[in-house]
C-alpha cells in the first residue's frame, strides 16, 4: 500500500512529463515580502494575473520591525519591501494581511492558526520552512522565486517527486524535553544533509502524543536535515484543533472533510524508502555549539573531542568552534549568555510563551541580559493576554514585542552584536545568521527560559 505521501502526491498530479518533473497542482500559495516581488513583476511582463487569487494568501513577516508598528519602518529597504507586498496584493486581488492587522504575523504561524493549512493539501510558499505546514498532514515545501511566479500563473509547479522516509520516536518524553529538543536530536544524528532528497513522515509514540504545536516545530525544522518537507499524519489531535478556526470546514462541509482526512494515513504495509527509529529515552534538553543546526549536543554533554571527529570534518570543526569561541571537549553549562530570543516559525507559538512563563514566573531577568519575547502573530499575542502571561512575563522584567520573524534572521531592526552569544528558539544557527558575528545557540523555550533568568546556560529540569 501507499504511504501517505504518495496518497496526497498522487491525488495532486496533473500531468507526469516523460524523462522530466510531475507537473502538481497547488492548493495553497502563501506570500511574504522577500521573495514575491519579482514573482510579481514576472506576470506583468508576461500581462497576466494570478490564475487562482482566491488560493493566495499574502503578509510580511521578515523585515516587520517587533516595536512601533504603527510608525513608519526606518529602515528603507524593509520599507520598500513591506510597501510593495502589500502594493502588489492589491493589484493582483490578493488576500493581504499587513503590519498591525489583526490577522498578521509570521506567515508559518497564521497559516495554521487560521485553518488555511489543511490534510491532505499541497503548500508552497517561497521559504524553506515552509515544511511547517506538515504538522497538518500536508504535503508542504519552500519554493524558489521563479516557482512563485510559476504557482501565481498557473497554480501548478513542475517538481520531482522525492523519495519518501519514515522517521519513528517511541517511548515518553521526559520531563523538561519538548518537540524542540526531538528536531535537534534529529539533526545531531542525521545530520544537515541526512535527510537530503527525503520527504520524512513522522511516527511513533513521541509524535501521536504532540500536541500541534509541537508537531508544527518538529515538521519546521525538517528541512535543517536536508529534508523536502516533513508531516505528521492528521489525528484526533488535528482535528480538535482545527475545529472552528477561521477558513477550516463548517457544518456538513465539516463533516465530509473529516471522513476524507481520516483516510490519511500510510498503510500497514506501506513501503518507505528509508526508515529509522530513535527512543525518547535517548533524548535530553538539546543545544547547538557549532554554526549549522546538527551541531548539537544535550545540554549535560560536552562538546565532541576533536579526535572524534572524522579526517575531512576537522577544519570545519574548529573553524565553526572558533567562531563561536569555544574549545573541543568544552562543558557549555554555566557560559554567560548575553540574549535570549523566544520566538519565529519555530517557537513564536501560544504553548512556547506558555513553556517560558512556566520557568520564569516568581523569578526575575537576570541583571544586563536583553531578552526578546516575540509571538508569531497578533492571534498569539491575544491569547498570552488573555491567559494573563503577560502578567507573568512583566513581573519576571520581561517585555513582550509586537508580531515579526524578529531576530530569527537579520532583515530586520532584531539583531544580536557582534560577539555576543544568544540563545535562541528559532531555527538556524549560521554564522550571521541573527547579525553579522552574532553567535546563536539554538533551544527550547525552556532552555531559553532557564537562561532568560540565570543569566547562563542551564539544565531546565532543576527549574521545573
């Protein structure tokens, strides 16, 4: 029997090219403001429109300022950006949702958060984390700006289909250990490019028992592996959780849609062409130490010897050790941290502030260490009001910032100086990555928690 990667891919072939890609219709094109402009300025050359608007969704995330929102962006090019999504939404009948609307954030967040992420569909958007979307039972991957164009034209892409793999976590997590700390020991094992060619299918008793938006986490981070994309099979948990948001099925619509997504799943007998199991019981609290996401360790570890490590990886091995100015066989726990950024696709969600304030209440920021708590949208940022985290967080010394990627990446006002060392929920790691000679550790929430108010990398456990 099929997986179930097949089931969706299959369902969405339109036509198969001899000796060439699948030619796959898309159901959903989501737009930020990076890489759409000149998707845009292709079908004016060409004199064409979007052939399905109604499937597109538009909002700027990267180069959003998380402070004043409402005052003009200082920065020229982020404002040109900014202004230019939402100039060619207009034009091309788009749905948009622009800074401060009640419906924006980070474009991997909303799309779920709002039911436009659904089973069984295809997503694309012109982001490798789009593989977000997975979590949904989706079959979701970035795109390149020329596939943008491509989608917006015709709402279909040329891609080879890849190969797929089943990836299974048994066991039960233990205390203190999150979906974050699953991915980077995913990555640590696998590597950067382990999963290179893959479309992984996550399985077992450590995925059924996540909730969305650990699953959300996990399935962003699979393109740190190399992967295409990375899904979970649709559940009781999905459809609890897309019940009644925004854009999912109503009423009989409801009802016919979830006949259907509880048809999708791989079969007994499904055959995949790799698959690899791990046991929870292997898996700590997880940070990084290098500058690529697999370079990873628990955080009682120590950072490998360098007799460890193989012939042709050592000059890479130190070249990323002195970048973050550490030494082989370092101890990490008790290093001073300068910042620590909870947030993006792959934290900036209800249960991360929840996992933070959980760590932080009746404690206090430690002394001369900035922290920048950023939700992945508007509707989060509500609900953390609402459940009086907020309240938490302002008692502890901390301030909540306005919706943005923020100091994910460095395109906007969020970035970490030089030298200084971050820790950090979001996804990558790379030398610059969060500012030119920033140093990132990447963690849970909780992990950055620990830190937030120690003022130093600590073990979460001995705070929960």
């Amino acid at each position: 029997m099929n997986t179930l990667f097949d089931k969706i891919w299959d369902k969405h072939v339109v036509q198969l090219v001899d000796d060439g890609p699948t030619q796959l219709y898309i159901d959903r094109l989501y737009c930020h403001e990076v890489t759409s402009p000149q998707a845009f300025d292709g079908l004016r050359r060409r004199g064409i429109g979007c052939f399905r608007p109604q499937q597109i969704f538009c909002m700027p995330d990267h180069n959003t300022p998380t402070h004043d929102q409402d005052k003009t962006i200082e920065d020229p090019v982020s404002r040109k950006q900014v202004d230019t999504l939402e100039t060619n939404a207009r034009e091309f009948g788009l749905t948009h949702y622009g800074m401060l609307s009640p419906d924006n954030g980070i474009i991997h967040v909303v799309g779920p958060e709002k039911g436009l992420s659904l089973p069984g569909m295809t997503i694309v958007c012109g982001d490798s984390h789009t593989s977000t979307h997975g979590a949904m039972g989706a079959v979701a991957f970035g795109i390149g700006t020329s596939e943008v164009e491509m989608v917006m034209a015709s709402q279909c892409i040329l891609q080879q289909k890849p190969k797929s793999m089943r990836i299974s976590i048994n066991g039960k997590l233990g205390r203190g250990v999150t979906a974050k700390d699953v991915a980077l020991f995913l990555m640590s094992k696998l590597t950067t490019s382990g999963a290179t060619g893959y479309f992984v299918e996550y399985a077992g008793e450590v995925v059924q028992a996540l909730s969305m938006e650990g699953r959300l986490t996990l399935c962003n981070l699979s393109i740190e592996m190399g992967a295409r994309g990375g899904f979970v099979a649709p559940d009781e948990t999905t459809f609890a959780y897309l019940k009644d948001r925004p854009f999912a099925p109503k009423g009989e619509e409801w009802e016919r849609a979830l006949d259907y997504w509880k048809t999708l799943r791989s079969g007994d007998d499904a055959v995949f062409d790799k698959e690899l199991t791990f046991h929870a019981d292997d898996i700590e609290p997880r940070i990084t130490y290098g500058t690529n996401p697999g370079m990873g360790i628990g955080i009682t570890e120590r950072i490998p010897e360098l007799s460890s490590v193989g012939e042709a990886g050592k000059a890479s091995f130190m070249k990323s050790l002195s970048y973050m100015q550490f030494e082989p066989g370092q101890q990490l726990l008790g290093t001073k941290v300068d910042y620590v950024f909870l947030g993006a696709c792959t934290n900036g969600r209800i249960e991360d502030f929840r996992a933070f304030a959980s760590v932080v209440k009746g404690r206090k920021k430690a002394p001369d260490l900035v922290a920048w708590l950023v939700p992945g949208s508007w509707a989060v940022d509500r609900q953390i009001r609402q459940e009086g985290l907020d309240k938490v967080l302002t008692e502890a010394g901390f301030d909540i910032r306005q919706p943005g990627c923020s100091a994910c990446l460095a395109m906007n006002d969020d970035k970490i100086p030089a030298g200084k060392l971050c820790v950090s929920t979001s996804n990558r790691n790379f030398e610059g990555r969060q500012g030119p000679g920033a140093r990132t550790i990447l963690a849970s929430p909780l992990v950055a928690a620990a830190a937030a108010v120690t003022g130093v990398l600590a073990d979460p456990r001995e705070m929960i």
